[in-house]
C-alpha cells in the first residue's frame, strides 16, 4: 500500500501534502511524477550528486518543487537548517490556502 498516494487521494483543500523524493537518476522528471501522481502540494527533492549531501553527512542540498511548476534550490546546508526551510514552505503553502 503506497500511504502517501492515499493520503493525496483524499486531500481536502484546506490540506498541505508534502512528499520527498531521494533520486539518482533523471532527479526533477521523477520528482515531479511523484508530485502529480501522489497529488503532492510539494515535494523535497534530495540529490546524491552533491558531495556533502544526503546520506553519512551532517549537511544536505534540496530543491523543492511545487504544484504550480515553481521551485527553489537550496544550498548544502546543515541538515537542520534544510529542516527549517521545509517548515518555512509547509507554513507558506497553509498560509496561501487559508487567504
């Protein structure tokens, strides 16, 4: 059972999915048909290319892309500051619902 799609399934519209992808090949195109598929508001991508990023390291380089075909990459960070970030944009996406 795939939780995730689940979930996107019977998403209200006063609700933010968030999902993550962990990729090594064709990183955004699999990403994004995770978004559409799972019916994501957004989804973290995490690259193993960077050096420094993911797995056995304390810092971690994102991109996140949205619905709306926007997206931010991010620096490599610390691993905590890349959680603030996440925090910040499921913030700003309930915020955009709500108006």
């Amino acid at each position: 059972m795939d939780i995730a799609a689940t979930l996107g399934k019977i998403k209200k519209s006063h609700q933010t999915i968030v999902g993550f992808a962990l990729e090594t090949n064709d990183e955004q195109s699999n990403a994004l048909h995770k978004l559409e598929k799972k019916n994501f508001d957004f989804i973290v991508l995490n690259s193993m290319r960077d050096a420094g990023a993911g797995f056995g390291h304390d810092t971690n380089k994102i991109t996140i892309l949205r619905r709306d075909g926007s997206r931010t990459d991010f620096p490599l960070k610390s691993k905590t500051a890349v959680a603030q970030d996440i925090v910040a944009e499921i913030c700003e996406a309930a915020n955009q619902k709500q108006k």
